[in-house]
C-alpha cells in the first residue's frame, strides 16, 4: 500500500543530518517509491538520498499519509537534529538554481528496499555545497 510523507524542510541538512526521512518500525519495513525535492531559493544546491542504520537525532514526527485505505505503520521525521550513521549515497539530486526547479527520482518494480526494523530509514542529505530549504515527497509501499 502506498503511503507519503511531504512539506517543506525544517533544516537545510548536513552530510550527516536528514532533512526528512522515514524509517521503519519493529514489525514493517518498506520500499522506496519516489523522492521529489523542489529548490524553493534561486541557489543551486546539491542533496542525496542515503540509508540511515540508526534513528539518532530524528526531529519531528511528521503525518504519514495513506493513499489507500491502510494506514501507514512506517514513522516519517522532519529535519535531523544531531548526525545519524549515514550510508553511501544511492542517488543525487543536483536542483538547479531557480524557485520551483525540481528533481524526481521514481524507482521501479521493486523500488529500494529498507527491512524491517526501527534503525532502517532512508533519507535526504546535503550532499556538498551550500544547503537550501527545500520542499520534499517521500513516497513508499510497506
């Protein structure tokens, strides 16, 4: 069942420090469906979408929203507040330098696996340069 979590960030992140991610709990995993993020600045910025193998530092629950009749069991977070265990990139979003300029990154039949587990998530990094305030879509399937 699909599910999302979207806004606009807290934080402009770190190599370190998501954005947003979401992560899963004792009992669900999930697969990776999308990941949108939209520049909201008139300032290039480079971001990355990684594996978190701990939830430290989370921020805010955010509201996980169904797209079908099941509610979501996996926990979305809002901008990181302390560095989390942040694996090797897996995708990069180079945002061009102009409000509304967008990159979105669908993944296919499988999408990316994140097993079962509270310490499993996947989220948005700075990747290099100077950070903006971004809007963001996380979608997944559990």
């Amino acid at each position: 069942m699909l599910h999302s979590i979207a806004g606009t960030a807290t934080v402009v992140g770190t190599s370190v420090r998501g954005i947003a991610s979401i992560f899963g709990t004792a009992t669900f995993g999930f697969r990776l469906r999308q990941i949108a993020l939209w520049n909201t600045t008139t300032t290039a910025c480079t971001y990355a979408a990684v594996r978190f193998t701990n939830a430290t530092g989370v921020g805010a629950a955010l509201t996980e929203v169904a797209h079908d009749i099941n509610p979501p069991q996996c926990t979305g977070f809002a901008g990181h507040t302390a560095d989390g265990a942040v694996g090797s990139p897996f995708d990069v979003f180079e945002l061009p330098a102009a409000i509304g300029g967008a990159a979105i990154l669908t993944y296919g039949d499988g999408g990316i696996l994140s097993p079962v587990g509270t310490a499993n998530g996947i989220g948005i990094i700075l990747l290099t340069g100077t950070g903006q305030i971004l809007r963001y879509k996380i979608a997944w399937e559990e």
